[in-house]
C-alpha cells in the first residue's frame, strides 16, 4: 500500500469515527446504577446553652447553634441528589416537627433557608430534658420511616433527677442514626439575653437550678440540713454548682444513643457529619438514571482533533520542500553548491 493509501485510510478512518460518535451521542444511551441515598430527619436544640460560644475555626466564634446549622448544610452538600432531609427542633421535654423529609436538590434553596432561621427565640420553654427529646424526636422519624439525627449539647436544665435518665419505652435500633454532639469540652459560662434579644452577659449561679427536686430525695436525703420528709425531703439548703456554665455532655449522650440503639458523634471531631451518619444507618439504595451521550461527544471531539493533527504534521514536509525549491543556486567547476544572494 502507498503511503498516499495509507494517509487515505487514517483520515477516512478517523473521520468515520467521529461520524459515529456524533451520531450515538445525539442518540443518547443511559446508564443505570444504585446509588445510596440519605433520608434522614434532623432535629436541632435550640434551648439557650446552645447559644454557648465554643465552636467554629478559630474556637469562639459560632456558638452551637450555629455550628449545627453549619453541619446540616454542609451534609446536604455531601450527600448524594434523591436523598431527603427533613427538619424539627427541640425544646423542653418534645421534639417538634417543623416538615417531612424532601429531596434535597429540587428543594435545596427552600432547606438551607429553613435551616438558616432557626433560631433560639424560637423555643416555647427554657427547660431542656434531653433524654425525653430525644425519645419524641425518635417518635417522629418512626412514624415518617426515615432516619433520624438529633443534634444538642446535653445539657439538662434542670439536672437530672436523682432517679436518672428515664426509661426508654421503644425498641432499640427500630430507628437508626446519630446523635451528633454539639459544644466544646471545657465548660464556658452561657450567654444570657433580654426581652429584646440583646446580650446582657453570662448566666450565674444563682439565675440556674443546681439540682433536680422532682421525684424520689437522694439516698443521703436524711443527712442533709433541714431535712424533712413530708416539707423537705431534700434538705433545707440552698443548692450550690456549676450549672451555669456549659460543656458537651458526651458520656451522657453515649448513655442516650446506648439505649436507643443510635450511634454518636462528636462535631468538634469530625469534619462531616455525613460518613457518621451513613455508618449508621441502613443503605437506602436507589436506581440513578445517568445521561452518558458526553462519553462519545468526547471521542468524537478526540478524533477530530487527531485527524486535525494528523493533516496538519503530514503537510509540514511538502511545504518544507516547496520552500526548497524557490532558492536559487550556482554551481562551482569543481561542483560544489554554493547559494547565491
């Protein structure tokens, strides 16, 4: 075969090639995997330690709640188009749901919206009994079939009573997720605002309950001061502590996600909230249909860019020998060449 056949069939070849392409690219083809998804209720406390200021890069500069809104915006970011998140805040002693979970993409404006307003003056009562919370927001993402993450710090105000962490009446683990930890470890006094929504300083001892005085007294009732047992089966003395100020109670929340079967996660220690969540729940896998036809646009967009290589370095030496060609030239007796001017 010459080597004009030769050129013939590489320039023929590469243009029928990219004729193809184009054509199955306008076509179309789909492919169809399973991709997992998260559907998940995410209730957040917004009681007042959660406006502690302990959180953020540097350490400081978002206070809880913040830090929460943070995460669960950043997760609809991590997660995969067709998951669903659905939004609920806690406060006192229930979990209320704000809406069920939607897919997060169509609805992504509309969520990070949500998200963003939430807001302590938002809270019906100052009290905050996490445990009983948590088992309402529990309820909830049963009865909605989803996942669950219930975001808080811990801390219980009043204290627990001395009786402990009530029972949990559920079936552990029917409902799967995360409690996700919110506040630093070192205790921090809690911001104390007024009617107006102005900060007027710190909480102090005296503006708290130290301790619990609802249900059984102590064991130790009988010794304390002022001890009665019809008027005062607790003792007479004023309580004294540090409730007034705040940190993430972790062995409590471990406690928690032990009996309701969820699992735990510290948000100071991770940097997504999406890899604890998915290791913590079921796969929930969906059939994803993907558009392919930029596959072979793309090869077609190659083999024309081949061919145009191709032509472009095959006529370099031709015009190289034309230049050649228009130099003249003179010849010596002895036959030497010798270029003339």
């Amino acid at each position: 075969m010459t080597a004009l056949g030769i050129t013939f069939d590489r320039r023929m070849a590469l243009l029928l090639a990219a004729l193809g392409l184009a054509i199955a690219a306008i076509i179309g083809f789909h492919l169809v995997r399973n991709q997992r998804i998260a559907d998940v209720l995410a209730v957040v406390d917004i009681t007042g330690s959660m406006n502690t200021r302990d959180m953020g890069n540097p350490r400081g500069s978002q206070n809880r709640l913040e830090a929460a809104k943070t995460a669960l915006t950043n997760l609809m970011q991590d997660v995969p188009c067709e998951s669903r998140l659905g939004l609920g805040v806690f406060t006192e002693r229930i979990s209320f749901l704000l809406f069920d979970p939607v897919e997060i993409c169509d609805n992504y404006d509309a969520l990070e919206g949500a998200i963003s307003g939430l807001d302590w003056r938002m809270a019906w009562e100052g009290d905050s009994y996490i445990a009983k919370g948590l088992y309402s927001a529990i309820d909830i993402a049963s009865s909605l079939k989803s996942d669950l993450i219930f975001m808080t710090d811990g801390h219980e105000a009043p204290p627990l009573p001395f009786s402990g962490i009530p029972d949990f009446d559920g079936k552990p683990g029917v409902v799967k997720g995360l409690i996700v930890g919110v506040g630093g470890s070192e205790k921090t006094p809690i911001p104390k605002y007024d009617d107006e929504g102005r900060q007027v300083g710190v909480y102090g001892e005296t503006d708290v309950p130290q301790d619990n005085r609802i249900g059984p007294a102590p064991k130790d009732a009988e010794t304390r001061e002022g001890y009665n047992p019809r008027n005062a089966p607790f003792g007479a003395a004023v309580a004294s502590g540090d409730e007034q100020l705040s940190s993430v109670k972790t062995a409590h929340l471990e406690d928690l996600a032990r009996r309701t079967g969820l699992h735990y996660a510290g948000l100071q220690n991770v940097s997504s909230v999406a890899p604890s969540l998915l290791a913590a729940t079921e796969p929930r896998l969906v059939p994803i249909d993907t558009n392919m036809a930029y596959v072979p646009a793309l090869l077609a967009l190659v083999s024309l860019l081949t061919l145009y290589a191709l032509s472009l370095f095959e006529t370099m030496p031709a015009l190289n020998m034309r230049r050649l060609s228009k130099i003249p030239f003179t010849s010596h007796a002895k036959g030497a060449l010798v270029y003339g001017n």
